[in-house]
C-alpha cells in the first residue's frame, strides 16, 4: 500500500528529521541526483513507496510490483510476441510479458528495486536501464558488464534509484536484432521530492521503427534505412489511442526514442510545448525554451510540457513527412501530373489483383492489397480521409471530458471551420482566382 509523505514523517520522527535535512542539502546545491549515502539517512527499510501521480503509456501498460523487505520487486519475462500494429497488420516480435513495447516501469527516486528477467526466448538476451544511474555489473551489457541470460534462466538486476525522469530499457545483447523485434520500453522516475507541482495529466510515448515488407510476418533487423512502419508505442494510426484533457490542465509529455536510426521532431498543432527535462535531468526554469515541433534524438528521451487552453481535435506526429506513412514503396514511378484516370482500368485487365500505391490503394484504402499489410497512409475523420499513418495520434482538449470516454470528435463553433469560398466573398475582397 502506498503510503502518503505526510503520514509518514508524522509517524516516523527520525525520518522526519533526516528528510528535511536532506531537503536542505539539495536545496543548497541544486543537485538533481542523490548520493547513496543521503539516500540511506533518508529512507528507513521498508517504506519504498511515496505516493505518485502515475504515468499513462497510452496503448501500453504498467508493470505491476510487489513489495518485499522494502524492495520494489519487478519481473520482466522476454519472450515471442503476437503484436498488432493496427488492425490488418500483425507480426511475431520479441517482447516483454506478453507485449511490445514491453511494459513500462514505474518507481520513486530512493526506491531499492530488484528487477528478474526471465529469458522465454530461444535466443540469449540482458536487459540494458537507458541513462539510469547504477552500479556498472548491473548495467546489462552481454559480454562486458554480464554473461548473458541464455534461454530458460532467470536473472536478478538490482540497484537504488538515485535520480528521477524519463529512462528506457532494452536489449543489449546482438541489439541490432533484438530492438528490432521489439525488445524495448519505457522506465519513469518520479522526483521524491517535486520542486514543482505534478501535471494533471501525464503520458508517455516511445517511438520504434520497424521493416516489414508487405505481407511478411516477421519484422526485418537486418534494415539500416529503409524502415516502413514508425510507431508510437508500437502502435500506428489509425490505432493509436488519442490522449485528452480538459481546456487549461497542465499535461505533461514523456517522449523517448529507441528507433534505430533515426531521430524524430515530435511536433504539436493548436499549443507549445516546454521543453522541462531530457534524460540528463531537469532543465532549470530559465533554460527552458518553447516550441511547436521537438527533436528527440535515437537514444534520448525529451520531457514537454503544455496548457491544454485551446479546445478541438489537434494532431501530434513526427514531422518527417515519410514517418506519417506506412509500409511505403520507394520504387513508385513519380505520376504526379499524367492522366492517370484510366491506368488501373487498363492494368486491372490484364493483372486482374493488381492495385497502385496511389490513390486507389494504398492512399485511400480502396484496391486489393496483400494480406497482412496496410494503406500507406490514411484514416478515416470527420472531414474525410485523412491522409496520415505512422507516427500520428490526436490530443483531444475539452471544456468537459468523461474519463476514460474518448469524447468523439469535436464539435467546432459556427463559423469556425474552414470553408469553400463563395464567389460574393471572392468580389468583395478583391481575390481574382
């Protein structure tokens, strides 16, 4: 059971006495990090857990802990995935307890966590904890800091929490092929004693590349550019889950990459954001800077901040304009300009199942395309289709919301949706078209 700060350091004096001075050492020096041995004065055995607002891995999940003689005790299980990237496009990844991404961890800076890894695979394997403070034999790295976990063992990773942000962890044993199957996911921090308030809202996302040709079942790790489906937590649109909040919460934005070779600017319509933390730390309050479109770097993770004050239906995705697509054929004749509109008539007689990566297909979803794969781009919206895949989900802003409802689509003001322009309007301004 999780235990409140203020029940705890009323019950418990000496604790009481050791927080504030330890508080008092912090305050000081302005450190973001904890040394062992502060930690030891502050925190009595037993007491690992101060009450947190927890994070949400939108389409994802958390992983659940016990807690043992004052240990966060976690179990990680590596194994083969059934994992669906949308509805249509399914593949048999590597995963964690069931799932890609594998699960997020969650936890208290101070908190002693022992973690197990079961390796379910047919494969050795270690687990590698991203940007996160330890002891170098627990840093998970195959051959160097570890032998790795070969098939059917179990092995203990264990350390104390010295910082607090946005971690990952991974595979790091033959990674090229192991992160690309999916063996990934997300490790969050929390501060144990905030400098400032916590969000009304928290999510967090990790963003992946993947090769998977039309039609395969496997994903490809031997890919080193030409990767065609980019997730948000293993998802694309039209399957990624929107995230909402009410007009004025302050929501927060966790945002981590582990895609193999690419960076991502992670860019938000109708808001900005405030760049608040990378995975190095906290950014003091007169280094932040605003912005609109946000780089998170393969191997960072960057933490944003916004006021949701702007109601409506608003996108969020990468700005590299292939990541908002999916499975793409780069081999497409350039059309762009020829009368098409009796191509695929003329083709279609005689290959009777072919079908364009155009308009017909795999634009707009009409056509025969080869099983287990899916439009390049597209979803359905209130306007029409909307001609985006990938890297692509909806932050939802409402005066009033319905938790854990998605809230539909937004019901826009009279006179506040772009419109054809009437010929009267056209005279009247002096616009020749």
């Amino acid at each position: 059971m999780s235990l409140s700060r203020r029940n705890f350091l009323t019950k418990t004096t000496s604790a009481a006495l050791a927080g504030a001075a330890l508080a008092r050492s912090v305050a000081a020096r302005g450190a973001s990090t904890l040394t062992v041995a502060e930690l030891a004065s502050a925190l009595p055995p037993g007491v690992p857990n101060v009450d947190y607002k927890p994070v949400v891995t939108p389409d994802g999940a958390t992983l659940p802990f016990r807690v043992v003689d004052g240990v966060k005790v976690f179990h990680l299980i590596a194994e083969e995935v059934e994992h669906e990237f949308a509805p249509g496009l399914a593949v048999r990844a590597w995963g964690y307890n069931g799932r890609v991404h594998g699960p997020t961890l969650e936890a208290l800076e101070g908190d002693r966590v022992r973690i197990y890894v079961t390796n379910r695979l047919d494969a050795p394997t270690t687990v590698h904890w991203h940007g996160i403070l330890l002891p170098s034999g627990m840093d998970g790295i195959g051959g160097l800091t570890q032998r790795p976990i070969l098939p059917g063992e179990t092995f203990r990773y264990e350390f104390t929490l010295r910082q607090h942000g946005t971690f990952m962890y991974h595979s790091h044993h033959d990674e090229m092929t192991q992160m690309a199957l999916g063996m990934m996911g997300l490790f969050v921090i929390h501060p144990r004693r905030p400098s400032e308030p916590a969000p009304d809202r928290d999510y967090a996302y990790l963003l992946s590349e993947w090769r998977v040709d039309p039609g395969a079942r496997r994903p490809d790790p031997n890919e080193m550019s030409d990767f065609n489906v980019l997730t948000l937590n293993a998802k694309i649109a039209p399957a990624t889950s929107p995230i909402v909040a009410r007009t004025g919460e302050r929501v927060r934005l966790r945002v981590g990459n582990l895609s193999a070779m690419d960076h991502h600017p992670i860019h938000i319509h109708g808001h900005a954001f405030t760049v608040v933390e990378t995975d190095g730390g906290v950014i003091p309050p007169a280094g932040r800077w605003p912005e609109v479109s946000v780089l998170v770097p393969t191997g960072s993770t960057r933490t944003m901040e916004f006021v949701a004050d702007n109601p409506g239906d608003w996108a969020l995705h990468c700005h590299m304009t292939h990541h908002v697509m999916t499975q793409m054929s780069h081999g497409i004749p350039n059309l762009i300009g020829v009368d098409a509109s009796r191509f695929d008539e003329e083709l279609e007689r005689i290959v009777p199942r072919y079908a364009d990566m155009g308009e017909s297909a795999h634009s707009h979803g009409g056509g025969a395309i080869p099983p287990n794969s899916l439009p390049m781009v597209g979803t359905r919206g209130p306007f029409g289709y909307v001609t985006m895949s990938g890297m692509f989900t909806l932050l939802k802003v409402r005066d009033e919301l319905r938790e854990g409802v998605d809230p539909g689509w937004y019901e826009h003001p009279a006179g506040t949706v772009a419109s054809p322009a009437a010929a009267t309007e056209l005279a009247r301004d002096g616009v020749v078209t």
